[in-house]
C-alpha cells in the first residue's frame, strides 16, 4: 500500500483543514471585493496572485513557506 504522504509530487502536507478553510476564505475575500469594484490596478493583479496561491496551497494541502521552518498545521496522529 502506497503512503499518501510520501507519493505526493509537493512533499509532505502541511497545511490542516482549518488552515485550508481560512486560505479559501480569503481567496474567496478578495474576489468578492473584485467583484464588486473595491480593488482595482496593481492592488487587484497582487491580491488575485495571493488568491490564486491561496486557493492552490489549500486544494493541495502544502505550503513550500512553511518547509524552511518545519512548521505544519495538520494535526498530529496518535499511534
């Protein structure tokens, strides 16, 4: 049986559920005030960057920011 973890082309997950629901929360933040015209210009081209890294790291579960710092947010397993 193949480890989920260790197959993944990324790495390791390190990002945890609420982690991803808050990073989806904010994708979803800054196309709403997209949307309805409360960013605009260079504040709308850097902040649909950050959504589109946002909504990224959560569908895949890993965050490259945090590997320098051994940092995850996923809950530990109990053995």
């Amino acid at each position: 049986m193949l480890n989920e973890e260790k197959s993944r082309p990324g790495g390791k997950r390190n990002v945890g559920l609420v982690d991803r629901g808050i990073r989806i929360l904010l994708a979803a933040l800054i196309v709403i005030l997209y949307l309805t015209d409360q960013i605009s210009g260079i504040a709308a081209i850097v902040l649909g960057l950050f959504a589109f890294i946002f909504l990224l790291t959560s569908l895949v579960s890993f965050c490259p920011l945090y590997v320098p710092f051994k940092f995850s947010t996923m809950k530990k397993e109990k053995n």
